[in-house]
C-alpha cells in the first residue's frame, strides 16, 4: 500500500468508473482489520483509494489480474473511529497518471468503539474531578474540625467572665458606723462655774474649776 498526496493538476472522469466493496463489513468495531476490494473490467495499472473527508491523502495500489477483471485490495489494520467515513476509488494508467477514472460508488464504513474503550476514554476526567472533589471534602472537615476546636475556647471564656467575683458592698447600717480611729481628734471643753459672796453666809470653800474632756467625732 502507498500514500501519496494528490496531484495539483488532475483529471477525473477520463474513464468509466471501478467499483468498490467490502470484503468485511460496513460496521466494523474499533481495532478490527478491514479488506476494500476495488476492481473494474478495464485493465487500470493503479487504484486509488481516497477518503472523502480527506481528499488530499491517496493511497494507492497497483492493479492485479483476477479473469476478466482488474483488482486491488485495500488493508486496513487495527481501525479506529477516525476511519469512519465515505471512500471511494478511482482507476488509472501509468501512462497517463494524471488522468483518473469517474469515481466508484460510495461506500460508507462505520466504526464503532465499545463502551469499555468510551470509559477509557473519559477515565483521565473522571480521575480529575474525582482527585477535585476530594480535595473540596478534605478541605470542609478541616474547617470544620478547626471550628470545633475554638468553639469551646469561646465558650469556657464566657463562663470565666460569668464567674467573676462581684463587689462585696457593706452592709447597711455597718459600714458607715465603722470609723477610722485616725478621724477622732480630741478637744478640751472648760466650763466655768460663777461665784457668788453673800456677806450673811459663812464663806464656803472655793469651787475649783473642774475641766471635763469630751470627745468628737467627725464624721
């Protein structure tokens, strides 16, 4: 098999058409080999294979007698999805490679992918948001766990300031009538007593001046 990239100048239509089948199958499953058998009456030294979502890629064959008919079979090993698609196939001669035959009928291949190769497909973005939400869980419980650790603290704090000794305030009645002695000062009270003389009386003895200490308090 050959690859080769279509010529700039190229005639098509120059002679009838080949035709173009399946030696497999139509629907084939991803990684299955594929057979493309394109055969015409006319003695064609080439036959080129295209993709028509790909026209600029050929590949090509060159011709083999099979009775009245020219042949050549297209391999196609180990298909993929990206090989699905329509083809067709055209005929030529090596004396005249630039004039190609009308093109085949078109043949459409389909190749489908089972379901565990989808999974495989998508398995490194199921990983990704899995190692995401992870880490999002993760992040919640230590917040959650660090809320846990300083809700007490706040608590027994408040407590601590609920349990703080009060004032003891006097009683009343008592603590007003408490005085310091520093506040009691001394004074000397002097009283005088008048004397009288009466001539018809025999003297009586003098009276001494008594003095009489009283104390203050301030209050």
């Amino acid at each position: 098999m050959m690859f080769a990239v279509l010529p700039t100048l190229l005639y098509l239509g120059g002679y009838d058409k080949p035709s173009l089948l399946s030696l497999t199958s139509t629907v084939v499953a991803s990684g299955d080999n594929v057979k493309l058998q394109c055969f015409s009456k006319l003695q064609f030294n080439v036959f080129i294979l295209i993709k028509e979502d790909q026209f600029h890629t050929t590949q090509n064959l060159s011709s083999i007698s099979q009775g009245r008919e020219h042949q050549a079979i297209f391999y196609m090993d180990h298909v993929t999805s990206t090989q699905s698609g329509t083809y067709r196939c055209y005929g030529a001669f090596h004396n005249n490679p630039y004039v190609w035959s009308h093109p085949s009928d078109p043949l459409q291949l389909m190749v489908e992918v089972p379901p565990h190769n989808e999974t495989r497909k998508h398995q490194p973005f199921l990983i990704g948001f899995t190692v995401v939400i992870a880490i999002l869980l993760l992040l919640i419980l230590l917040l959650l766990f660090f809320f846990i650790l300083r809700h007490p603290k706040a608590k027994n704090n408040a407590t601590k300031i609920d349990r703080q000794p009060e004032t003891i305030e006097p009683i009343d009645g008592q603590g007003s009538e408490a005085i310091d002695p520093k506040e009691v000062t001394y004074s000397q009270v002097t009283c005088s007593i008048p004397t009288q003389v009466i001539a018809a009386t025999p003297s009586l003895p003098r009276q001494t001046q008594t003095s009489e200490y009283a104390t203050l308090a301030l209050r």
